[in-house]
C-alpha cells in the first residue's frame, strides 16, 4: 500500500533511488567489460545523480522524523542490525570514494581510476543494496 506520512513517502522514495543505483551499476560495469566506454560513463553519471539525490532525501527524511526503530519480527533483528552495522560506516566511506574514482576517470587518469574503482565499485554496490534491504526489513515486515 502506498506510505500516508511525508517520512515514510520520502524513505519509499529512497528505497527506489538505491535500488535504481544498484542496477545503474550494474548496467555500467557490463558496459565497460564490453569496452563501451561512453555508455560506462553514462550510466557511473547517472549513478552519481541517483546517489546525490537519495542523499538529499534522506537527510530530509531523517531532518523530519529522525532515526527508525526496527520493529519487526524479534527472530530477524539479528539480521537488520547487521546488515545496519556495515551498511553505515561503508556508506559514509562511498561518498570521498565514488568523488575520488570519478576525478580520475574524468580527467582521464584511466589507470588511477581502474585501481580505486576496484574498491569503490563493490562497497557501492552493497551499500545499494543493503539500502533496500534496510526499508523492507523497517517498513515491510509485519510487526514483531
Ligand atoms: C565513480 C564512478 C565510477 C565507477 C565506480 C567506475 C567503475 C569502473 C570499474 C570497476 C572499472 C574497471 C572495469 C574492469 O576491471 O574491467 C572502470 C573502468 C573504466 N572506467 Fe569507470 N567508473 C566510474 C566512472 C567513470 C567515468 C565518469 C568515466 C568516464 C569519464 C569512466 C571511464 C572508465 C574507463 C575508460 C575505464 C577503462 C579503463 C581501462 O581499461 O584502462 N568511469 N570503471
């Protein structure tokens, strides 16, 4: 059912921001393993925006309603709190990584870019994820 609350429209809208920056990735990867550079630029951009833009939401959501207390079933905190436990501190790390990869493929320092987005690329990739992962285990499950 579509959220009633601004918050929990606003952590939907997150939701789908993460989950369509994880496909962007994807997507971006085949392209430059096929050697289509141009089109791996496109979509590392796009994933760039769509990371800019689920920032700016959340930080408005959190300004609105602040932290969301996991309240599903009591078997599965175990799993959400894990899963929050490395999703935190590796998406505060992809913010300097992801500007860093991207300055050197933008200024054309190729090998640079490769090493540092052998990194970048799969913590972001998991912080996209676990995002989605987070909204459905706080505002999908049913009450524990
Ligand atoms: C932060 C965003 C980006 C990430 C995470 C990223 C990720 C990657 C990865 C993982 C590879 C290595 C693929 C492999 O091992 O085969 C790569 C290669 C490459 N990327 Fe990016 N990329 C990003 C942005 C860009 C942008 C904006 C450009 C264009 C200006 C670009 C141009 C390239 C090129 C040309 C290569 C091939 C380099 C070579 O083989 O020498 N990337 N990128």
């Amino acid at each position: 059912m579509f959220p009633e609350t601004l918050p929990a429209r606003l952590a939907l809208l997150n939701a789908c921001l993460n989950g369509s920056a994880a496909v962007c990735l994807v997507l971006g990867l085949a392209m430059i393993k096929r050697g289509r550079r141009e089109a791996h630029k496109r979509f590392m951009l796009a994933t760039i925006a769509l990371s800019a833009a689920f920032l700016v939401s959340y930080l408005t959501r959190y300004a609105l309603s602040g932290d969301t207390r996991y309240a599903g079933p009591q078997a599965l905190a175990w799993v959400y709190y894990a899963i929050l436990i490395t999703h935190v501190p590796l998406a505060m790390a992809t913010v300097p990584l992801v500007l860093i990869t991207a300055t050197h493929a933008l200024k054309g320092r190729f090998e640079k870019h490769k090493r540092i987005a052998r990194i970048t690329y799969p913590i972001w990739l998991y912080v996209s994820v676990t995002g989605v992962l987070v909204y459905l285990m706080l505002y999908q499950l049913p009450q524990g």
